[in-house]
C-alpha cells in the first residue's frame, strides 16, 4: 500500500471512530439523566467499588481500543501514541508506589488501576506483590519504567509528592521526545501533543507550588516546555502570579486559546482543555493525509473518559445541576 493509500485508509478509521464519541452536550445531559444506559452501552451508576471498577473498565477498554488500532493504522505515529498511551499506564505506576509506600492492602486499590489492554506492560499482579517502592522498581525490571523508578527510588524512596512529580516529568519528556522526532511538515500534529504538555506542566506546577511548596519560580523551570516558550521575563511574571492567590494574569493565547486573564491554575487547565477540545476537532475539516488525525482522535476519547468519570462521581453524589455545571466547566466542558 503505498503512502498517500495509507493515510487516507488510516483517516478513514479515525473519522469512523470519531463520530461514536459522545458530543459534549450529551455529556452534560447525562448528568440527570434517567437512563445512561440508553446513551452509553455498559453504563452503571456508581454505588460501590464494584460499581467504579466496571466502569473504568468500560471506559478504558475503548479508549485503548482506540489507541491500538490507531498505532497500526499509523505506523509513523507510534511513538507519540505509545508515549501518550503510556502516561495512564504512569499512573499505574504511581498508584502502586502511593500504595507500597503507605502499605495500602491490593483489595483497597486495585479496583482504581487502569487496563491497559494489548498496550500494557506492567502487571497488576506484579506489583500488588510489593511491599516497598524499592519492590515497586523491581516489578517494572523490563518496562520503559525501569530507569525512571530506579532513579526515583533512590532520590526520593519515602517522599511520595517529590516522587509522584519526578515520575510526571519523566512522562512530559518522554512524550516531547516523541514529538520532537516527527517530521517538522506535521505541524497539526505536534501542536497537538505541546498543548498536551502544556496542561501537564501547569498541573505540575500547582502542585510543586502546593505540596512541595517550591517557589514558584523553581516550579516553572521544572517544566517540559512552558518555561522555554515563557522565556526569562514570562517565567518571573508566571511565578510572581501564582504566588499571588486571585490575582489577575493575562497568559500568551498559544497556552490558554484566549486574551482574557485568568485567576487559578484550575481556570488555566479549563481553557487549555476547552481550546485542544477546538483544535482536535479542528483536525477533522483539514488535510486528512497527515499525522495530527489519530491523535486527535485519541485525546477526544480521553477528555471523554475524565467527563464520564466526572459525571459518574456527579451522579453517585446526587449533584445538584449548578454544582454539575462547575465542575464540568472546570473540565473544560
């Protein structure tokens, strides 16, 4: 099959897939709905354990589906889904040193580990065999984790907020290797996956900022690649803002999609969500033989996954609908 045949082969998966996902106004309706089920196949409110283990299930076995059919239909694009793909497997990993470093029981956490699926390659198994985050880097001997928590175990073996911020940039970098290695012609695609890390830097930052209390100069320097786009007098303005609670700061409309000044680091991560929600869609009325197609669709999937798991939490809490609203604008909806 020659190239162009099988772009257009590939785009024409994506654009099936993504007409099954779950318009955002659907989404915010199943907030009271009576029946989910009608909308969403599979679907169970959320009463138990029982009940949130099957739906992450649900939700993760199609966004992996996605992921994987993606990866074969878009061989040029394999690292950067596998090192998107990879950062929920990350949260595996993070999960199960959270659990070993509290010696929190498995039957109390496993219920909250992601499937990975045909892209998974470190164990449940394996690590709820663990009795230290020391044992935790021994369970993922072989796995592209193996490194990152060798070096975490030794610089912070009992420091769970430096450790869970060590491993989230190791999973920026690696994603902005990724990305760094595409073509310089796939131009959708990469702003794709830098608004990506973008959100994940400022999420980084609020909590260097919070937990670890670091200056918040100190925070935006650890970043992936805001610091870099900031420069010099960009950082000393981001740090003096979010030292500064409620005050008002107008930020660069490459990071947030809009002029407006925002207040929180929460107002920051909704636009930036809502603006890649555009930009993904965007995707799908250009040029179909280029890059930038499985992986929009393989993030609108994701922000699908975080508004279903918002919602199953809205509903299990019997939310009134102006709470609901609030917590999906903070979600970017």
């Amino acid at each position: 099959m020659s190239a162009p045949a099988a772009l257009a082969y590939g785009y024409a998966r994506a654009r099936a897939r993504k007409s099954r996902i779950i318009p955002a106004a659907v989404l915010v309706g199943l907030v009271t709905a009576d029946q989910p089920a009608l909308t969403i196949p599979g679907w169970r409110d959320v009463e138990n354990d029982h009940d949130g283990a099957a739906l992450v299930s649900l939700l993760y076995a199609r966004l992996i589906d996605d992921y994987v059919t993606m990866i074969r239909a878009y061989p040029a694009a394999r690292g950067v889904l596998l090192a998107l793909a990879r950062l929920h497997e990350l949260e595996n990993v993070k999960l199960a040193w959270r659990a070993a470093l509290g010696s929190v029981p498995p039957a109390e956490w496993r219920d909250c580990w992601r499937p990975m699926g045909a892209l998974e390659t470190i164990s449940r198994t394996a690590c709820e065999a663990t009795s230290s985050p020391r044992h935790v880097g021994r369970a993922s001997v072989g796995t592209p984790y193996e490194a990152i928590a060798k070096a975490v175990s030794g610089a912070h073996p009992g420091d769970l907020a430096a450790a869970e911020i060590a491993f989230d940039r190791w999973g920026s970098r690696e994603l902005a290797n990724a990305t760094r290695a595409l073509s310089e012609s796939e131009g959708a695609a990469r702003d794709l996956v830098w608004r990506v890390l973008r959100e994940r830097d400022i999420a980084l930052m609020e909590r260097a900022v919070g937990p670890l209390g670091l200056p918040p100069e100190s925070a935006v320097r650890m970043t992936a690649i805001l610091a870099d786009e900031l420069g010099a007098a960009g950082i000393h303005r981001f740090a003096e803002w979010s030292a500064e609670s409620g005050a008002l700061m107008p930020l660069p409309p490459r990071i947030t999609g809009s002029r407006s000044p925002v207040r929180t680091f929460a107002e920051v991560l909704s636009r930036m969500r809502a603006s890649r929600r555009k930009a993904c869609r965007r995707v799908f009325l250009g040029p179909p033989f280029c890059l930038a197609p499985p992986i929009a669709l393989v993030l609108l999937r994701e922000d699908e996954v975080r508004g279903l798991s918002s919602i199953a939490e809205l509903r299990a809490r019997r939310a009134p609908a102006d709470v609901a609203a609030r917590v999906l604008d903070l979600d970017g909806y």
